[in-house]
C-alpha cells in the first residue's frame, strides 16, 4: 500500500475561536511560529495526492492571506460540523474523505496512516479518531462501549 492515498482532505476552520479572546481567527494562532491550520494542511499533504479544501468563515479574508496552496471554500453561516462538510462537496472526489479540524497541530501523518489503514482493512463507511482524556471537561465527547 502506497503511503499517499487519494483521499479529499477537508480542513474546518470556519469558527471563531470565541474562547481565545482574540481578534485573530483561531487557526491562524502560531505554535512553533507556524498558524495552526498550516500545521493540519502539511499533516494531510503528507497522506493526500488531492490539494485540501480549507473552509473558511469567521475571518475569511485574514485567512485567505495567510494560507496558500488550498482550495477554499466559504461557510457564511456557521451551522455546524455537517453543514462545514457540505459547503465543500463540490471538491469531493471518488473515495474517501478526511476531515479535520484546523485548531488540531499536533496532529500526526502516521495516525492518520495507521487510521487510514485500519479503516480500508475493515472495509469501514466511517471511521472517527478518538484518545482518551484524563480530564475531558470542555470538550464534546464520544462514549465507546
């Protein structure tokens, strides 16, 4: 299996960060002097033959400037994760699809690899990415049982 796959990389990063009390979109905050959305477009490059379709909302102009070397597209409204998805349909090609969260840069390539890996082995419709939190307050939450 080759370690670059036709999957349509689908990046969020629509949102406006409200609990950052800043003026700055969310995604375009640095860690390592990189924004973070930057950090999440590299990561699905390294999977991906297919460039990533970036959805922009809050901020879209500052965002546009900063990010180059991506499809975007504009949700106008945000009306959650679903309707994030659906504003990129027109880039989906055949296959699988990946969606991420620009806000996520530490995310890893061999996570998404290995996920990839598990979810074509298993022959799955859907496959979600998870990990275990000690303390989860704050954030939303999937029940595994």
């Amino acid at each position: 299996m080759s370690n670059v796959y036709s999957i349509t990389p689908i990046i969020l990063a629509a949102g406006e960060g409200k609990r950052m009390y800043s003026k700055v979109p969310k995604v375009l905050h640095k860690v390592c002097g990189i924004p973070m959305v930057k950090h999440v477009i590299n990561c699905a490059r390294e999977i991906s033959d297919v460039e990533p379709v970036v959805v922009i909302g809050h901020g879209a102009e500052q965002v546009r400037k900063e990010i180059t070397g991506v499809r975007f597209v504009e949700q106008e409204r945000q009306l959650g994760t679903g309707h994030a998805v659906i504003q990129a349909e027109k880039y989906i090609i055949d296959g699988d699809i990946l969606i991420l969260y620009g806000d996520t840069p530490l995310l890893k390539p061999e996570t998404l690899k290995e996920m990839h890996r598990v979810h074509q082995e298993e022959g799955c419709s859907v496959t979600i990415l998870t990990s275990d939190m000690e303390d989860p307050t704050g954030y939303g939450r999937i029940v595994r049982t």
